[in-house]
C-alpha cells in the first residue's frame, strides 16, 4: 500500500501541472504495473474533466505513448471519453500465447491462429457494448479467476484488490504488492522529476 504522505505529495505535484505533463502522469501512475514489466496491459478512460484530459491526450497520444516506452489502442471512443489500453506487444503477444490463456481464448473465438491485431480488433468490437470477460485475460488476470467470476457472477470472491480472486489468493497477494510497488516508484519519480520537497 502506498503512504497517505505520499499520496498527498503526488496530488499537490499534479495539481501544479497542466497540458501534456500532466497527462503524462496521470497516464504513468494508471498504467504503473504495465510500465514496469508486472502486467501486460493496463486500461484506462481518459474524460473531458478538469485540465482538458480527453482534449490532451487526442492531441498529444503518439508523443506521450513514445515517451513512456508504450503502444495503445483505443477500445471505445465517445464524444467526452476515450477508453484505451496501453501495452507493450512482445510482452502482451506473449501474455496472450500462454496455454491456458490461448485455451480460454480459443473457445470464445480469439482462434489460435488469430493474428495479434486481429485479436485486438475483436476485443475492440466486444468492448464496444459491454467490458467483455477476456478483458480479464488482457489485462493479466488469472484465467482461474476470470472463470470463477463469470461462474459466480462476481460475488464469493476469496480476495478483491486489483480484481475479485476466486483462486490462489497468496499468489495474487504477491501480485497486488508488485503492483504497488510499481506504482510507489511511479509517484517517487514524478515528485523527483517535478522537484517537489
């Protein structure tokens, strides 16, 4: 878990930023776990809200996305909102090529032999009307808890952080700490960066 102090330092460091710097952060800190290697994908619903969020980013998302080492790819574009998921494509692609990933996958049409692109043009037609349950997979979840929350419906979960864990909840606590973890760091650089005592 990341300390109140800290917190309140990022917030104040973000508050004296505007434009592409602050996209750039809030961007940094929701996709933490991805930029530091510990998940393949992160999503992330950029809004028209305070600072011009949805406008900077539709002006500067090559840049910012160039400058943090990451690929995107919108999944829904709204007239106030955009829904992104960012990533790196060997890390992802491999994510995706897992046995049981690719099993779970296959059944629910993301065929084997389905190129990269292609899968994420379907997911993108699925996300369209509603999160679709792969999303989980994308994202990193387990496949055992991505098919223990479809079977419970999103209740019984044994551990809810980060997702609703049905299965192996000392693993996915180990995973959770590497998310924070990777999210300190991200606060960390950005006050360092921002000279911000």
């Amino acid at each position: 878990m990341i300390n109140k102090e800290l917190k309140l330092k990022f917030h104040h460091v973000l508050n004296n930023l505007s434009g592409k710097e602050y996209v750039a952060c809030v961007i940094a800190f929701g996709v933490a776990p991805t930029l530091r290697g510990n998940k393949p994908s992160s999503i992330l619903t950029l809004k028209k809200q305070r600072k011009d969020v949805f406008l900077i980013w539709n002006r500067y998302k090559k840049e910012i996305c160039s400058e943090l080492g990451l690929e995107f790819y919108e999944l829904v574009k709204r007239e106030d909102s955009t829904t992104v998921m960012f990533y790196r494509k060997h890390s992802l692609d491999q994510h995706l090529r897992q046995e049981k990933n690719e099993v779970y996958l296959d059944k629910i049409g993301y065929h084997i032999h389905t190129s990269f692109d292609e899968k994420l043009r379907l997911l993108r037609r699925r996300y369209s009307n509603i999160c679709p349950h792969e999303m989980g997979i994308f994202l990193g979840i387990p496949v055992e808890d991505v098919c223990g929350f479809v079977k419970q419906q999103g209740k019984n979960c044994l551990l809810c952080r980060y997702w609703k864990v049905y299965h192996d909840p000392l693993r996915a606590q180990k995973i959770f700490d590497h998310y924070d973890c990777a999210r300190k760091t991200i606060i960390q650089e950005v006050i360092e960066q921002y000279n911000v005592a």
